[in-house]
C-alpha cells in the first residue's frame, strides 16, 4: 500500500476563503502541504493567497464558481499546470440560503433557490471528483473528503430542506465512491460538522446558536480549526483502513 507524507503532498480545498475551507488552508499549508484553493469570492480569496504567500506557503488559487463544470475544469487546468498531480480533495463549499436570518420552509422556496443549492452543494461536490479521480487513478493514491452536515441526520429547523437533502446525498456519493474506489487506493469519507463558529452559521443570530449550545454536550460552538484537525486525520496515513465514513464533529450533538 502507497503512502505518502503530508509534506509531500497537494490538496485542492473548496470555499476557501472564509470560515471552515480557509482554517483548512491555512492548517494544510502549515503542515507543509500544497495549498490549492477555490473560491468565488474574488477578493477575499486573493487575501487568503497573500496572507499564505507572504509566509511562504506554497499555495496557489483559483477563482471561480464550483456549481459549473466547464469553470471547474478550467481551474482543474490551471492547476495541473501550476502544481502538477493534486492527489487530495477536500470539498468544502456550500450554500445554506437565509431570508432574514431564517431558512425558508418548503412552501415558500422557489424553485430557483432550489436548484442553486443543487448546484452548488452537491454538483458542485461532484464536479472536482470527477475531473480529479482519473489522475489518482493512475498514481494509484487518492484522499477525498467532502463535507455533509449533521442535518444530513436529523431535522434542523434552521436550515432549509435543499440543504439538508443535498447533504444527506453528499453521503451517498462518499459511501458509493469508496466502494468504487477502493480498490485503487483512494478513500473516501465524509464528516458532518454540528454547528462550527463561521460566517454561515453567525448569520442567524445569537439565539438560535444558544439553543443548539444548550442541546451539546460541550456546551459551546466548534471551531473551524477543530474541524481541520480532523479532516487532517482523515487525510493522513493514520486514517489508512477508514474509508466510506461519515465523521460526526459536533460536540456530542447528536450521538448515533
Ligand atoms: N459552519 C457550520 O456550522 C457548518 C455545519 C455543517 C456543515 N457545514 C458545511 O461546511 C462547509 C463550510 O461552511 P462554512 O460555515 O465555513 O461556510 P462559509 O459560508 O463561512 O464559507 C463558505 C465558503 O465557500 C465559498 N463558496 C460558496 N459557494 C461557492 C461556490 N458556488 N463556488 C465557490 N465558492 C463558494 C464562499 O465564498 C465561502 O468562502 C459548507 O459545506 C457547510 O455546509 C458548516
């Protein structure tokens, strides 16, 4: 079985310029890895590029929409001739659409906030995998984590229906995947943040955040940070026989 050091290697990360995906960058690209970020945010992606080029990281970025497969194949280019062979995925973005700090319920959503949601939550998570499999393929080595949520699991009321529907599906895709990829040295897993302090999850105010610190065992909000240290596990050569997982990072919310 191949393994490869952390140092050694290249990890695309989607949604990278703000909460979860940039803690992500910046924990991968300390470890020594190269960071090859996408984002849509045009500015504060760029700043993200600085802040790590300026300590002399080695990353490089993409800004682009991950919902439209031609921009990802464009970035998929650009990549491989900036860094070469990516041989680690992380996809990160999502969309958990809010009016007014509150989700809509099915009777009120359009079918165009719908479809975005698609788009860019679960299409958007295929798109990098299929256009970055064949190549770990044939190095015979890849790590893919995508990122579902733990309203995969159960009703949250803050969130709309496309969003949890989008991330119940993410852990369809991981668990078929990892059948389907195994046999190549490619894992694939998932983890399901409970609810991590980032820009998302700020957006709908203190006392919803109350009521879901109230329900954790933990008795606070996660940390972007603590949900790197996990997928850094899991994209390591200590997480060599997990593959096909769904990891819970939720302060105990939620014990299945
Ligand atoms: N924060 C939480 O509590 C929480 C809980 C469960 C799951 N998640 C999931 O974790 C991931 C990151 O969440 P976050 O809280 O850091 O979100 P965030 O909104 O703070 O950051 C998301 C980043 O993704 C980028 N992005 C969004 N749509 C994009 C697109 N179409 N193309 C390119 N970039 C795009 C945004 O510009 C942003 O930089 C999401 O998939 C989210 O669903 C978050």
């Amino acid at each position: 079985m191949q393994t490869r050091l952390l140092s050694d290697r290249k990890v695309l990360i989607t949604g990278a310029a703000n909460g979860i995906g940039a803690a992500l960058a910046e924990h991968f690209a300390q470890l020594g890895m190269t960071v090859a970020l996408v984002d849509y945010h045009a500015d504060r992606l760029a700043e993200k590029h600085r802040e790590l080029a300026d300590q002399g990281y080695k990353v490089s970025s993409y800004c682009t929409d991950i919902a439209d497969f031609s921009k990802c194949q464009a970035a998929y280019e650009y990549f491989y001739n900036e860094i070469g062979f990516i041989d680690t995925l992380v996809n990160n973005a999502g969309i958990s659409p809010k009016h007014e700090g509150s989700a809509h319920k099915i009777w009120q959503l359009s079918p165009e906030e719908w479809q975005r949601v698609v788009d860019v939550n679960l299409n958007g998570t295929f798109n990098f995998i299929r256009l970055l499999v064949p190549q770990m393929i044939e190095h015979k080595f890849g790590k893919i984590i995508n990122t579902s949520s733990v309203a995969a699991h159960a009703y949250l009321p803050v969130v709309a229906c496309h969003y949890s529907t989008t991330k119940a599906a993410i852990i369809g895709l991981t668990r078929h995947l990892a059948g389907e990829l195994g046999t190549y040295n490619i894992h694939v897993n998932a983890i399901a943040p409970g609810r991590i302090e980032t820009p998302m999850v700020l957006e709908v105010g203190d006392q919803v955040n109350q009521r879901v610190i109230d329900d954790t065992p933990l008795g606070r909000l996660g940390s972007p940070m603590e949900v790197a240290k996990v997928v850094e596990f899991l994209v390591s050569n200590d997480s060599s026989f997990v593959t096909g997982q769904v990891v819970d990072i939720a302060g105990g919310w939620l014990m299945r």
